[in-house]
C-alpha cells in the first residue's frame, strides 16, 4: 500500500499554520475535560469540581513540559545537550509519552497535596479519559508519516515517504487501536465497577491498571516499531520505549498491590 497524501497542514492563516497533529491535542484535552466535568457531576464531587479548571491548566501544562523534557532526556540527550535552545522549539517535533506521564503524575499529586484533594480519586477521574488523547495523537503521528514501523511483507504494510522502498508496519495506527481504543473501553467500562467490597479495588486502581494496560501495548507494538535513529535498540533487542513500558508495568504493579492492601 502507498501512503496517502495527506499534508500535515490542516491550513494556513497568513504565517499562522494549523497542524493535524496540533488539532489531535487539542481534541485529545477537550475530551478529557467534558469526560472528567461528566463524571464530577455524575459522583457530586464537590471538591473536585471547586478545583476543576485550575487542575486541567496544571496538567495540560504537565503533559508538554513533562513530554518534551522526556523526549530531550530519554531520546537525544547528547544532541539537546550541545543545542540548549533547541529545547524550546517544540515545533520541530519530540515527544515522549512516558516524560508526560511522569509530569502528570507528580504535577496532579502536588496539586491535590496543596488544594486538599484525594489525589488516588483525582487520579482514576482524570486517567481513564487518557486514551483518547493516546489514540488521536497517534493518528497524528501517522498523518506526519513519523514513528513508522519496521519492514512488513503483510498486505497492510504502507510504503511511507522517507521510510524507504519498502513496505512498513503502520505501527502508529496499531498504537492508536490498543492504546487508544482498547485502553479506553477497558477502563471506562471498569470505573464504574471499582467498589465493591467483595473485590477491593480502592482509587487508585484505575491508575494501576492504566500503567500496567499502556506499558503491555506499549511493550509488544515496539517489536513492529521502528526503533528511534538516534537511540537504535538500548538492551539487546530492546528499544528505549521496551525499556520504559517495562518499568511502567512494574509501577503500576506496585500501586496495584498498595491500593489493594488499603
């Protein structure tokens, strides 16, 4: 199959550019907004609602800070570490997941510290809204032609410009299905089912499962993914995002076993 031709820019407004990939954010934070509001009003949380817009202006500015540092520390250290400035050009692209992981987690728990919220509550409200950011990002990967997958005779593989003459996984549409759609149905068909005395499942669990659900797909896709050019394979034959996802797993393992004991 031959990639089709779809430019990146949605379009232009003088300078102004607007970006698929940029739109896939914007929609990925609108859904967590009204998915979240809906559930405030849905539970009554009062406290949570009190505190609701300046929570969503900490996290958004979690995920790009915490995605962008992730992407500098994890994935071109040597380069950003010679160009400095490069840091702040965003546009030129570099994110990473689980840098904006990282962030969201300690920025949403020094936030519930300080406000007085129940950050394991907090945490299961907002993280089952998250695939749905997960799933339209990796779209926009696919429609900027980058994170391609590695060769594939599969009818499916996509000859992707700059990715060579031959066919390769759409690795960004496989990441899209499971940690998008799949993540999404999981968790949101489970968090109505996460009080019953006889199973235990404090706040918390969502989070857990959340991590454990995002490192396994995360983890098997990066067989299929081709591994980042500057990094190569980190362990073996294992890619730096092999090596993340795997200690993603083990911290929500962990938090699992907490939450449970609780």
């Amino acid at each position: 199959m031959t990639f089709p031709a779809i430019d990146p820019v949605l379009f232009s407004l003088g300078p102004l550019q607007v970006r698929w990939y940029g739109l896939m954010y914007v929609l990925g934070f609108a859904a967590s907004y009204f998915l979240v509001r809906k559930q405030i009003r849905d539970n009554n949380d009062k406290n949570l609602a009190r505190e609701f817009e300046n929570l969503n202006f900490v996290l958004i500015l979690a995920v790009i800070i915490g995605g962008r540092l992730g992407y500098v520390l994890f994935y071109n250290f040597s380069y950003y570490s010679v160009h400095p400035l490069e840091i702040l050009a965003t546009w030129h692209g570099g994110m990473s997941f689980h840098g904006a992981c990282i962030a969201l987690i300690v920025a949403g728990w020094a936030f519930c510290r300080i406000r007085g919220l129940d950050f394991w509550k907090t945490a299961d409200t907002y993280i089952v809204t998250i695939p749905i950011g997960l799933g339209l990002g990796r779209i926009g990967n696919f429609i900027n032609a980058e994170l391609i997958g590695r060769t594939t005779d599969l009818p499916w593989g996509i000859v992707f410009p700059g990715g060579g003459l031959y066919p390769r996984h759409p690795s960004q549409l496989y990441e899209a299905l499971l940690e998008g759609v799949l993540l999404f149905i999981i968790l949101w068909g489970l968090k109505g089912k996460t009080r019953p005395p006889s199973i235990n499942w404090p706040h918390g669990t969502m989070l857990a499962l959340f991590l454990v659900g995002y490192g396994v797909f995360r983890f098997f896709v990066e067989f299929v993914r081709q591994p980042d050019q500057q990094v190569g394979f980190v362990l073996g034959s294992l890619t730096m995002g092999q090596i993340l996802s795997s200690m993603m797993v083990a911290v929500g393992l962990f938090l699992w076993l907490l939450r449970r004991g609780r």
